[in-house]
C-alpha cells in the first residue's frame, strides 16, 4: 500500500519569503500522480499543483513549484514571495495512474502561517 | 455549474441516531469518494463508487455505508452514531476515463459531532 508521509506538523514564513514545504512517500509503481492541495479556514479543499511521475520537468503553478525526486520518492513545495492568503494547511496527496479504482492517498497535512 | 454538493454543512447527533449525508455532483462523474479529516490524520478514505450501482471499501468503512444509485448521488450513511465519527466529512468526484481524470473535485464539508 502507498504511504505519504508529512513529518513537520507546523511551519511559519514571513511574508515575501519562501518557503519548502515536505512530502515523502513510499510506492512500487512507476506510474503515477502527486499532488499539493490547500485547505484555507473555509475548509475548501483546492487543487495547488500537480506532477506526473512520468514527467521529468517539475510544474509550477505561478508562485508555486515542486522539487520532484523520483528516485527519492520525494515531492516538496516552494512558495515564492508568500503572501497572507497562503496561511492554509496543506496536504500532499499520492494516486495511482492506472485502475478506475484508484484512490488519491492523503499526507497528515502540514500547518503554515505567515507572518506579516 | 454547481460541482459537488453537499448537505448538511453542519450536523450534531446523539450516540446512537442515524443520519444520512448528502453528496451529489452534476458533471456527470463516473468515481465519487467519501473522506473524514481528523486532526493531525489527514484525509482518509471511508468508501468509494466507480459507477452507479458499484461501490467498494475504503481505509476506514466501519460504521458506515454507502449506495450509488444514480451517477448524481452518493450518500453515506451512519447507521448508529458514535462519538468516535466526530469529524469532518468531504465528498468528493473525479472523471473516470480520458484526460485530466486525475483531478478530484471536492464539496465543501460536512462538520459532525456526535455527542
């Protein structure tokens, strides 16, 4: 079974920093998705980025980078130039690519403010 | 387009009743999912459906059931509430087959207390 793991429950950042957010995880598949998803004070849940593991190029999504690790099972965010709205907990997510059953794999989630 | 909607936004139970949570989605989804958030556990899957009429276990289905008779509509039920289903519960959608089936769409939550 896939396994992601978050190991810092909580990080702060100034704002106009950057800052790295974690993610590693465990899997014997080649094939699949990573995902980064924001969950603000609302408890929306929103979509930040996404890499296919296939993809050699790390996304980016505006402010929002990944540093994708294959060989390292490993999957961090940056968030460039920080900003107030970027206060949310994140969670890193992990599905496999093929079967119509397969389920997306939740991290524990990690706690990130920013001070003003 | 409404996406995914889910009703009660918020809930609070007494050990032992029943309730059922409503999900449905309008973008004609063949795989719906139900996850509980619980502090400092993430988001973990309760069941699953790939199509109406089909539906599978997730990670933590105990207590809980599910039917999906309509494309549309996913609900979950609790059969007898207790107070260890307090938690945040999140439908949510993806398509099943062709490109960007990767996304999954969520609803905005269901807050349970079960006292």
């Amino acid at each position: 079974a896939q396994t992601v793991t978050q190991s810092q429950p909580e990080m702060s950042v100034q704002e106009a920093e950057t800052v790295t957010l974690s993610c590693t995880y465990d899997t014997s598949e080649s094939d699949y998705y990573l995902f980064w998803y924001k969950q603000p004070p609302s408890r929306q849940m929103i979509l930040v980025i996404r890499q296919e593991a296939y993809k050699q190029q790390n996304a980016t999504e505006n402010r929002f980078s990944v540093n994708f690790q294959k060989a390292a099972k490993s999957f961090s965010l940056k968030i460039s130039d920080s900003q107030l709205g970027d206060a949310a907990m994140y969670f890193c997510a992990y599905r496999s690519y093929r079967g119509a059953n397969s389920k997306l794999t939740f991290g524990k989630g990690i706690t990130l403010s920013v001070r003003p | 387009n409404a996406g995914v909607t889910q009703t009660p936004k918020f809930q609070v139970l007494k050990t032992g009743q029943s309730m059922t949570l409503q999900c449905a989605q309008d973008m004609n989804h063949e795989y719906m999912s139900w996850y509980r958030q619980d502090p400092g556990m993430g988001l973990r899957l309760i069941h699953y459906s790939v199509g109406a009429g089909i539906t599978d276990q997730g990670e933590v289905p105990n207590g809980y059931n599910v039917s999906r008779s309509t494309t549309e509509d996913f609900p979950l039920r609790l059969l007898s509430a207790a107070p260890s289903q307090t938690s945040v519960y999140f439908c949510a959608s993806r398509r099943d087959r062709g490109r960007n089936n990767e996304k999954l769409f969520f609803g905005s939550g269901t807050q349970l207390s079960v006292l």
